[in-house]
C-alpha cells in the first residue's frame, strides 16, 4: 500500500456522531471518533458496552438512528473492497456443508462480482492465506470437523483472501489455544506492518500493552481512545468499567480457580 | 402402460419436486424451513377469497389470489418480528395458524354460497389432487422450475455466501435482504404452483424432505443440491405412481409420505451420518476402549506385581467380554490356574495404551486450559494432535516421574 504522507490524507475511519439503539435503549451514544493512521487498535469494555455494536454499526450491519461513518474519506458503501471482516465465530452453523478452502474462497467473493466463481487464481491465493493461518492441510475438510481454534483461524485466513486495507474484528480470541492465539497476534503484527489497520474487539486486559498500539475505551460513550501508553490507565479504565474492574478481577480468578480443580 | 394423462402429472408433479429440493435446501440450510410452511398455509385464504370475489374457478386466478396473501403473510412475519418483541418462531406459528383458520372459515363460507361442484374444488387445494392437472398446468410448472434452476445456478456464489454468512456477506456489500427475498420468492411461487396438486397443509414438506435428506450423505453444498433434486425426482416419479393406483386417496398425503420414506432411510442407512453406520461406531467405540481399559489395567497390575488373576482385573461383566476379545486377538493368554499373561504383540500393544493414557493425563494436568477442547479418546496417541515441542516437553515429565512404561525391558 501506498504509505507516502499526503498533507491532508483523510481519516482511515471517520465515525461522526453515531447512535444505535435496540427499543430505544442506546447501545452507542453519539460516538465520535477518527482513527487517522494506519494503526493497530483494541475496542475494549464491559460486557454490554456495545463493543461488537460499534464494528458492525461501522460496516452497516445494525442501523443507525444517527450519524454517519466514512472510510478513506468515502461512505463505507462505496468502500466495501477495502474492508476485511472477522465475525464472531458462534454467527454462522459450523454444521454448513462447505469445506474450509471453500470458506476461505468467500473472502475472494467481494473482488469476483455477480456471477464470476473463483477459479484457480482465487484458489492459489485461498491456499496461500490457508498457509498463514497454519491450516493448509486441512483444505478439504468439512468445517465442522475443525476445533474452535481452528475455525477462528479459518475466518482469519477469509478476512486475508479479502485482501482489505481495513480490518475489523470480532472477539478472535475468545475461547481459542494459545497455538491460535499465538497465529493471530503474528497475523496483526504483520498487517501491520504492511500499513494495514486492524481494529479488534477484545476482552483480555493483559495482552493489550503487548499486542495493540491504541485502545478504544468504550462504555456506551466512548469513554477514551489513545495510544496504549497514554489512554490504558487505572483512571480510564475505572471510568470504562465503574466498580465492575475489581468484580471482574476477582470473578476472572474464581473462575480459573474453579477450571483447576 | 403409461396413458397420456398419467404422463402430464408425472411430468409436471416430478419438476415440481425436482425445483422443491433445490430451493428448499437453501431454505433449511437457512433455518427457514417453517417459513416455507407458513407461506403454504398463509396462502389458503387469499385463495378462497380470490373464488368469492370472482366467483370463478379460474386455477391462476385462484393462484394468484393465494400467492398475495402468502407474501402478506411472510411480510406479517417480518412486521412482528421487527417491531414487537415477538420472536421469529412464535411469528412464524402466529401467521401459520390464524391465516390457515381464515383460510378455512372462508371456505365454509363459499361453500354456503355456492352449488356442491366448486365446494369438492375448493376442498382439493386442502390435501391436493393431481388427476385434475392438465397439459396446459404441467408446462407452466416446466417453465416456472426451468427458471427457478436457471437463477439457483446463476447466482450459486452468491446464495451460498448469504445462506452460510449472511452478516459477512454484507459486509462484503451483497445485498443480503435482496437475496434472502428472491430464494422466498423463488419459495412462494415453487408452493403457488405445487398448490393444486400437494395442497396447502403439506405442499411445504416437499421443501424440507429432500433437503433434509440429501444432507445426511453429503458434507459439500453442490452435491446436496443435486441430491435434493434427485430426491425430488424420486419422490415425484414414485409419488404419482402410488396416488394414481390409490384413487382413493389425496395425492398430498401420498407423495409426502413417500418422501418421509426417502428420509427415512437417509437417516438410517447414509454412510457418515446415517444413524445406523452412527450406533455401530459407538459400539466399536466402546469395545475399543474397554479393550484399552482391559490391557492398561493387567499391565499395570504386573507392573507393580506380577501377572494378574483372572478375578484380580475382571469386575464387569463388560470386561469378560473384553477379555474374550483380547484372547481372540492372540494380545493375551490364559495361563494355568486362573492367571492372565501379555504376549509379545500384547506386551507391544499394552505398552503404547499405557503410554498413550499417561501422556494424556500428563497434558490434563500441565495445560488444564487446553485438556477441554484438545483431549479426545478415538486418538491412542497424543503424537496425532498436540505439536512436537509440547509432545517432548510431556515424554520428559512422564520419565521423570518414573512412569515410562518399561515392563517389556525387564
């Protein structure tokens, strides 16, 4: 990708004013935020905080009551080739008789068209992204026959065949191995890298200082965004979570302790 | 000998059946296959009025009249849905019933108004009647599949990603509610022209029967497709058959328990997921692990002792027949007095049971977190499924406990 400063290069995302609300309860209230550099970012919050809300508010998903989101300076309809999305892995019945080099060809679908299949370019480029994710040898499986780690890394390697400027993902480290963990932590480095933005919804405090460069604070409101040094605080993270932080703490290691026994 | 008419509602009966199963498996693909119903039953009324109205027992018509309130009946659907807090499936059996119980009140209603004649008509469109299908209705049904197939193929790509993902497939800018409302078009007018000869109290289950079916012998949506409509044929070409011999009978009825059939044995007999191929497995299962349970169970009795007795390892019944088994399979040998021995193979067998079981309960006790997604019993050996630094790393421990299984070296 083209990395040469412009002087007035716009926003990678620009979310205005943007309110969603199911039976008039708020999920997001009037959030503003405009994400300029390429950059790699972590939405984290309570459970509730409209976190996943605010992704798929960005991608259009569930409408908005106000407000509107800008990608690359244009509305994200007309920018959908750019975009590269990693859903929760419960959204979709792994019981669906596709195998996984077909899922991964989905990713291949944005750029196809109406009516073109995937031929052996897309094939070669599926496989490829198969290799990134480590899971090449299983091409040809039915996806159900994959464990959860592994579909994880099956939509990874779909938002990869995307090929997008821009990602956005959805909690793609809930309940996976650390082997799986491990793959997308490299996968996000290396995006990076390659001067891509990846927005990903997390939940584990503790990674954050080590894999993100900025966080979204979010609470409903958007309660801070920054870089990871500035904005991932006691203070803001009190403000996000309310009393709920030490609840959390101390829920988190009952439950550990609980898994031990 | 096939007469002309048998001939038209063969045709026409098996295209019907043909085009069912493929729409239809993208409908319980989709998890809509009670909507595919609703539509069916929200279709009587429309109908019924469409002959009060006009008061003639024009079959499009009629048709017509039933495929408009069948789509108000999805769009009722829909509405509840979006703005009440009424769920899909409770909007679904909502819809289904009260436009079914109009459907019925107007039909008795027609009756009252009209001579004996229209009444049997109307009554026909309940349960379906084939014999009354003419030339003219066949081709129509031809033409209507023809172009049903053509859309499904041209746009194969496309209503596979919608009905597998339909939150990424808008993110990727598909217009996801357009597709979703074309396969219930496609739906709507599949059960319009089924109407006459199913009826509307089951014209849906020629939706879901060969969709159902084909999935159990396939793990690959193309093939489920073509599955679908080979079922579909199957289930046309017999079902018309069988409601020809059986004058007595509605066709409905007739044919959808032919496809109950097709289903039937889907269940039974298909060779992955089939629930007979399904009980066999388990039980091989469980002899396979009672065999292991057996053999790690002598081993380790001669491990710390010697060779077992018969009464020091066999507890269940279970086991005896586990026993017999591992006799059988030359692994162990009864020796004077009651005693049980490993021969060699046994011995080799034992040994990587035992190891296998202690290098699993080594990886439980080192990666609690992982044990619950990763252990699995049809795997002897963790070489299969853990990486080869953490296989080393769990060799190592278990020979530093002293638990390396070493009974044959002695």
């Amino acid at each position: 990708m083209d990395r040469a400063p412009h002087q007035n290069r716009p926003a990678v995302i620009d979310i205005h004013d943007v309110t969603v609300a199911y039976h008039r309860k708020p999920v997001l209230w009037d959030i503003d935020l405009a994400i300029a550099e390429p950059s790699l970012v972590a939405v984290l919050g309570p459970n509730g905080a409209g976190k996943s809300t605010l992704v798929k508010a960005v991608l259009g998903l569930v409408p908005l009551v106000s407000g509107e989101v800008k990608v690359l300076g244009e509305r994200i309809s007309r920018e959908r080739k750019l975009i590269g999305y990693v859903p929760q892995r419960e959204s979709v019945d792994w019981d669906f008789p596709v195998t996984v080099l077909d899922v991964v060809l989905m990713g291949t679908y944005g750029r196809l068209g109406w009516f073109r299949r995937p031929g052996k370019s897309e094939r070669q480029s599926a496989m490829e992204c198969l290799e990134r994710v480590g899971l090449a040898p299983l091409a040809h499986q039915q996806i159900g026959q994959l464990s959860g780690g592994q579909q994880q890394r099956a939509f990874l390697a779909r938002a990869l065949a995307q090929d997008a400027v821009l990602y956005f993902m959805d909690e793609p480290m809930a309940g996976v191995d650390a082997a799986t963990e491990r793959v997308i932590f490299g996968l996000l480095r290396e995006l990076h890298s390659l001067g891509k933005t990846v927005v990903v919804v997390h939940h584990d405090l503790r990674t954050v200082p080590t894999y993100f460069d900025d966080v979204i604070l979010l609470n409903r409101r958007l309660v801070a965004y920054g870089k990871v040094e500035t904005t991932f605080t006691t203070e803001n993270l009190r403000k996000t979570y309310g009393g709920q932080l030490a609840a959390l703490e101390i829920a988190a290691e009952a439950v550990q302790a609980s898994a031990r026994e | 000998m096939l007469d002309y008419n048998t001939a038209v509602v063969l045709v026409g009966v098996t295209a019907l059946a043909v085009t069912s199963g493929v729409v239809g498996t993208f409908l319980v693909l989709r998890r809509r296959a009670l909507a595919g119903d609703a539509l069916a039953h929200a279709s009587l009324p429309g109908l019924v009025g469409a002959f009060l109205l006009f008061e003639r027992r024009d079959l499009y018509l009629l048709l017509s009249g039933a495929l408009i309130s069948a789509l108000l009946g999805i769009a009722v659907i829909a509405a509840l849905r979006r703005y009440t807090r009424i769920k899909e499936d409770a909007a679904i059996g909502i819809v289904l019933s009260v436009f079914f119980g109009a459907g019925i009140v107007l039909s008795r209603l027609a009756q009252n108004r009209t001579t004996a004649g229209s009444k049997a008509g109307l009554d026909s469109f309940l349960l379906g009647k084939t014999a009354g299908m003419i030339y003219q209705d066949a081709l129509i049904i031809v033409i209507l599949s023809l172009v049903t197939l053509g859309i499904v193929f041209v746009l194969f790509k496309e209503l596979k990603l919608v009905t597998f993902d339909p939150g990424f497939a808008i993110a990727q800018g598909w217009p996801t509610l357009g597709l979703d409302l074309m396969i219930l078009s496609l739906v709507a007018v599949n059960v319009m022209i089924g109407l006459p000869a199913v009826g509307v109290v089951l014209v849906a289950a020629l939706l879901i029967l060969p969709a159902v079916s084909a999935r159990f012998w396939t793990e690959r949506l193309d093939t489920m497709i073509l599955l679908a409509a080979g079922f579909g044929a199957i289930i046309g070409i017999t079902g018309t058959f069988l409601s020809a011999s059986f004058d007595r009978f509605p066709a409905g009825p007739v044919i959808i328990l032919t496809g109950s059939f097709v289903l039937g044995i889907s269940m039974l007999a298909a060779p992955r997921r089939g629930l007979v191929v399904q009980v066999i497995r388990d039980y091989r299962f469980r002899k396979e692990i009672e065999c292991r349970a057996l053999l790690e169970e002598i081993y380790e009795f001669a491990e710390q002792r010697s060779w077992p007795t018969k009464e020091q390892v066999l507890h269940r019944s279970g086991e005896r027949a586990a026993l017999r088994r591992l006799i059988h399979q030359g692994l162990v040998r009864e020796m004077g007095n009651d005693h049980l021995e490993l021969t060699t193979p046994g011995m080799r067998r034992a040994e990587s049971v035992v190891l296998g079981s202690r290098l699993w309960k080594m990886f439980l006790d080192t990666h609690p977190d992982l044990a619950g997604s990763l252990v699995d019993l049809s795997h002897e050996s963790v070489d299969e499924i853990l990486p080869p630094d953490t296989v080393r790393e769990l060799n190592e421990l278990v020979r530093l406990q002293g638990r390396w299984p070493s009974l044959s070296a002695r």
